[in-house]
C-alpha cells in the first residue's frame, strides 16, 4: 500500500483546525494565541527546511554533513533545554550541564542501536542514522530540562534547609539527595508513563509511520520497543549526569550553594 | 576542652575585614544594630558563607579542614529554626536522651513524637537549640537564641546556656538585642557598631 503524496493543500486543512482553536482561545481570553502562532509557524517553517536539508543529506550521504547536523541538533537541543527554566544556572555552565548530559546520553545510545542493530552500509546513512538520534535526543532533552527545573526550584524553596543542615556537619550531597530524587521522578515521569500506556492508549510515531509506510506490524512493534529502550535508557542517563553535573555547579568546593538562583528575563 | 578561635583578615563582599581572636572556653557576647554584620561573622567562623582570610581553631585551618568536619566542631545557630522530616525526634541522633534537657527548657518528652509544622515559634527555638548542641560541638555560635520566647522561657534558656557552658567548657558566642540578658549570660560583651564593607 502506498500513500498518496500530500499537496501544500492538504496541511492548509490542519493548520484551520489550529486556526480554529486560536480563536477560540482568543474569543475565551485564555491568552496563549500568540504562542500558538509563533509555535506553529515555527514548526512549519523548521520542518519545510529541514525536508529540503534532509533530501541534501540523503543524497550526498557524506559523513562530516551527517556528524555536523548531529552536533547543530545538541547545539540546539542545548539551548532549547534551558529556556523556559524558571531559574538557571549562571555563565557558561549554563550551557555546559545541559550539553554534556544530551551529548553522553544521546550519542552513545544512538550508536549503539544504529551499529548494533540496524547496521546500514555506511555507517553513517543519514535516512538511518539521522531518524533515530532525533528521537532520542527529543526525548532527553526534554527529561534534562524537567529535571533541571525541578532540581532549581528545590534548591530555591530548600535554601534555609540546604543551611541549616549544613551548618550540622551534614553533606550537600546527602542534604539534596531528596531533591534530587524528586527532580528525577518529576523528570522520568512523562516516559514512564508513555511506556506505560503504549500500544493501549497511544500508538508511538515511529511505529506508525512505519505500519503506514507498508512494515508488517510485528516488525514495527520490535523496532518500537527497541526504540523505547533506547529512549528511557538515554533518558535515565541524562537525568543521572545533568543533577549530577548541576549539583557540582551550584556549590563550591565546601559545599556551600552558591550560583544557583538567577532568575531568566 | 576547645581551643582558641583565631581568624585574621577575613572578609565578605558585604563585611569585614575583621581579625581577632576568642581565647578557648570564653562566652562571649554580641550586640549591635540589625545589618551591622553580626550574623555573617559568625557564618564565616561557622565555614557558611565564602570568605577571605584565614580562620582556625586550635592549630586546624579552617580551609584544610573537611567542610563537614568543620561545621561538626564550630556549630551555628540559626535565628529562625526549619525542619526537613516530618517528625522532630527524626532530627536527634539519640532522641531518648534529650529528656532532662528537654525538662531544662520547659518542654514536655512528648513534644519529640509530635509533627515538626506543628510547633510554635519558641518550641521550635528552644528544639532548635537542643538539635545544635546533640553533639557536644567545640563552639557555639547563637544567633539570637531567646528572641520569640516569652520571659520566663528567656529565663530557662539563660540558665540552660549558662549551665551548658559551664559543664561542657566549650567557646560560645552569643548574638542578642537585649543587653541586659547578654549580660547575665555572658564573660563579656562587645558591642559592633558596623562590619560592613568600607565603613
């Protein structure tokens, strides 16, 4: 079975439905519709040109034009990732923490279900390789953002507690430990709970694009699965080293917080 | 048996420089307007706010000291006392030791058994100062230990203070805006006008 291909009509019909709804949000006074708007024109736009880079990419299939998207995507993931925190990290570790907790957790998890099980000739085919990172990466960079913004806001709300115990003779790392658990939970939760209603309540997107593109389902269920294995383990990852990495940030070295507290505009 | 505490040039963004020394089991108190930097001093004696210059007791240093090791020796009192576990005997190491202290400062054994959001202001004080001194630090540095307490319980807490102080030997420093009671607890009394940067 093939799909017939879409016209620009045809993404015409659902951006009236998101057409619709702003209005309704306009007429309700629930705000939110420039957001919607900017959103949505965002997302057409980043995806017609990512279309236009990927059919580049695909045919070229030249590996440093493949290794370069990948690190864009971090960059950007990097950035998106400490946003919309309430509250940040100061100067470069800003930038630093959230960096290297998507970089050592997407990667490694990317390659190993790109190499070990989907093994395309080369090693770097785009239509492989490309697909699989973002989905893993999307995933992350969302868990370290949860977690980062739950780890601050505990951190601000405990700072007479993170004090006080202090001036006990406990240890940082034993006094946010709570925190940290907290932050975690808060974190994972949005995966857990995915993995948990999968293939009951929602059908993930990979598997059905690929029950569309003509895969038998059981194939795609496998892939699936392995996807989400893929996705909850770079997820734990990034959470571990990210509250680990920003608990190291915010205090000096007689653990005492220090840069935790500064506020986005 | 404590030591002297020495500290020499030490300075915040926000007070100092200030040095001197407080001779071992002295108690000492501290007066002086609000935002005169009292408090911070005292953090910085206690390892809790970065700082320059050098601090130590006995021979220690205080930056080659562990941190927590440090803060188990010279252990600050906070003005205003917070609880992380829900129930206050979770917050003693050996809570079924407590009670003739317990006795000392007008407080009834049960009170350990009950929700930590629970208490009053003066019982969680008074609780507050019990969990400081559980492991018999070297120093002790209060921070306005009797503020929030009516005066027969200002009464018990100066005849605890003076009795602890009196049978552990241990440094004690003393912030408090009332004189009079300073006076009654302490050897001595020194009055700081400003610790504040450039005045």
């Amino acid at each position: 079975m093939s799909n017939p291909p879409l016209q620009f009509w045809h993404l015409g019909v659902g951006a009236l439905s998101m057409l619709v709804i702003g209005v309704c949000f306009w007429v309700t006074r629930l705000g939110l519709v420039r957001s919607m708007a900017v959103s949505a024109i965002r997302m057409c736009a980043q995806l017609l040109l990512l279309g236009l880079v990927l059919e580049l990419l695909f045919e070229g299939r030249v590996w440093w034009w493949t290794v370069l998207f990948l690190l864009v995507m971090i960059v950007v993931a990097t950035r998106e990732s400490t946003q919309r925190l309430r509250r940040r990290l100061q100067g470069i570790a800003n930038l630093v923490v959230p960096f290297v907790s998507l970089l050592a957790a997407a990667l490694p998890y990317t390659a190993l279900l790109v190499l070990v099980v989907f093994r395309p000739q080369p090693w770097h085919e785009p239509s492989i390789l490309l697909p699989v990172f973002g989905m893993i990466l999307g995933n992350v960079m969302n868990t370290v953002s949860l977690a980062l913004n739950q780890f601050f806001q505990n951190l601000q709300s405990g700072r007479h507690i993170i004090e006080q115990r202090l001036a006990l003779g406990h240890e940082i790392a034993e006094i946010t430990r709570g925190f940290r658990v907290d932050a975690a939970r808060t974190a994972m939760l949005p995966i857990l709970n995915a993995m948990a209603v999968t293939g009951i309540v929602s059908l993930p997107g990979m598997m059905t694009g690929q029950i569309l593109a003509g895969e038998s389902p059981e194939q795609a269920v496998r892939y699936q699965i392995l996807i989400w294995f893929g996705i909850a383990s770079g997820a734990g990852a990034a959470c571990l080293i990210a509250l680990h990495m920003s608990l190291r940030a915010v205090t000096d070295s007689r653990g005492r917080p220090t840069r935790i507290f500064e506020r986005p505009e | 048996m404590s030591a002297d505490l020495k500290f020499s040039g030490c300075a915040t963004p926000f007070a100092g420089p200030f040095s001197g020394v407080i001779r071992a089991g002295s108690n000492i108190g501290l007066t002086g307007p609000s935002g005169s930097g009292k408090s911070t001093l005292l953090k910085c004696f206690a390892d809790l706010v970065e700082h320059q210059g050098s601090i130590s007791l006995g021979g220690r240093q205080q930056t080659s000291t562990p941190a927590a090791e440090w803060r188990r020796m010279v252990r600050y009192l906070h003005a205003d006392i917070v609880w992380w576990s829900h129930r206050v005997s979770d917050h003693f190491s050996a809570p079924g030791r407590l009670d003739p202290l317990l006795d000392d400062l007008g407080l009834e054994s049960s009170i350990l058994d009950s929700a930590a959001d629970s208490l009053s202001t003066g019982e969680s004080k008074r609780l507050g100062l019990l969990r400081a001194l559980q492991d018999s630090p070297e120093v002790v540095l209060l921070d306005e230990p009797a503020s929030n307490l009516d005066g027969d319980n200002q009464e018990k807490m100066l005849n605890f203070l003076t009795e602890y102080h009196r049978h552990r030997k241990c440094t004690m420093v003393v912030i408090s805006h009332e004189p009079a009671w300073l006076q009654r607890l302490c050897h001595s009394t020194v009055t700081i006008q400003s610790l504040r940067s450039g005045s």
